[in-house]
C-alpha cells in the first residue's frame, strides 16, 4: 500500500542534542512537508520541498533543518538551537503539480527530558 | 490576524446529532478548500475536497464554501461515536504548488 511513513513514533531528546526524524514516502509525490503541531495551535510549517535538492523554509524554520536528496525521503533534524522542540511532527506529501490535497504521516512525538 | 479562523471548541453532541464545522478567512485568492479528520495522537486524513465554491456531498457529510462571505463549513449528519475527533479546515490558492494553510482544528465528541 502506498503512504507514508514516519520514525520513530516517540522521540526523547536531551538538551543540547540534535535529532533527526524520518520521513518516506512511496506515492511518488513531488512535494514534501513538515509541519509542527502544538495544543491551540494547529499545524505550523517547518519546511516543505517541491523538487529533488530543493527546499524553502516555512513559518518557523529556525531551529530545524532538512534535506532532499531522494523524491522518497525528507528527514527532518530539530537542532539544539531549537529551544522549545517538545511538540507532534507531522509529514505530508503531495503530486505538487495541482493542490489535491495532503497525505500525512502518522507523525512523531519528540519531548525533551 | 490569523489567515483562517476555526473555533477550537471542544463541541460535544449527542449520536445521532446534526454537527456543524465552520471556518472562515481572509485570503480571497484562496481556491481550494479540505476537511481533514484527525484522530488522537495520529496523522490528519483527507475527508472533503472542494474547488472553488458550492457544495459537495459524501455519505453523511457535506461540504459547503461560500466565497463571498469567505466561510466553509463541514456537516455530518447521524454523528457517531466514531466520529469524535479533531476536524481541521485546510485552504490554498490557484497557483501550482501552492501551500495549504490550516485552521486549528475543532475538536468533536460524539456521545452514546
């Protein structure tokens, strides 16, 4: 079945440590994202990706950075520099071309301890 | 101000109840326009997709945007215990590629 997959589904990080979360998909979607979600909130984007070796920062990019080197793949790494990463991550990906909508991840939940 | 507006409730009813969801915005360019059912602790999921305005009916649910007042709204008529859960509005522009922006998300309970 196609879909997405994320890992772990419970993260804990230390201060001051980096940690990487993952993201596949095999839809063979264009477009890739990463959304934070917190209570009262709603989602927030981090960073979302059009194309292969190409990606912009979204609304709260500090503290996060990301990579595409493959269509299936965009992890996520929340940095130290992140100082409030306890929160639900959720990717989603698209076709791009024309909005049809998401399909999301089962997501992520990173706290800090 | 925030793009688009969606009461966060919590809304609780009685099963068998007539629910309804509202959202409203400020972006006229705004063409498409989702419902997105997300249970706890799991991913949202596509419930109702809409281009531009009118209504679009699936089951027990419909979906109505009226862009002249910039306000959606998603019905679920016969709720169910099943579905209790946080409803997000989603809504992007024309052009291609373009980022969808979310509501809060309504949280719903439906009561045996």
């Amino acid at each position: 079945d196609g879909g997405i997959t994320q890992s772990p589904k419970y993260l804990f990080r230390k201060e001051g440590q980096n940690v990487t979360l993952s993201c596949e998909q095999n839809l063979n979607h264009d477009a890739m994202y990463w959304y934070r979600q917190d209570p009262g909130q709603g989602l927030r984007l981090i960073y979302y990706s059009q194309i292969v070796n190409d990606f912009q920062k979204g609304d709260i990019a500090e503290g996060y950075s990301v990579s595409r080197e493959k269509k299936e793949s965009f992890p996520l790494t929340v940095t130290s520099a992140q100082k409030n990463p306890t929160a639900f991550y959720l990717c989603a990906s698209s076709i791009g071309a024309r909005n049809y909508g998401y399909t999301f991840g089962s997501g992520t939940r990173l706290t800090v301890v | 101000q925030k793009e688009v507006e969606q009461d966060p409730g919590p809304l609780s009813v009685p099963e068998g109840a007539i629910v309804s969801l509202n959202c409203t915005y400020s972006n006229s360019a705004f063409q498409y326009f989702m419902w997105y059912r997300q249970y706890s602790r799991k991913g949202p999921e596509l419930l109702m997709y809409t281009y531009s305005s009118g209504n679009k009916e699936d089951g027990r649910f419909t979906a109505q945007v009226d862009k002249s007042s910039k306000y959606i709204s998603l019905f679920i008529r016969d709720s169910q215990p099943s579905d209790s859960a946080t409803y997000l509005c989603a809504m992007s522009e024309e052009t291609s590629g373009s980022r969808l922006t979310f509501g809060e998300g309504t949280q719903l309970t439906v009561n045996p």
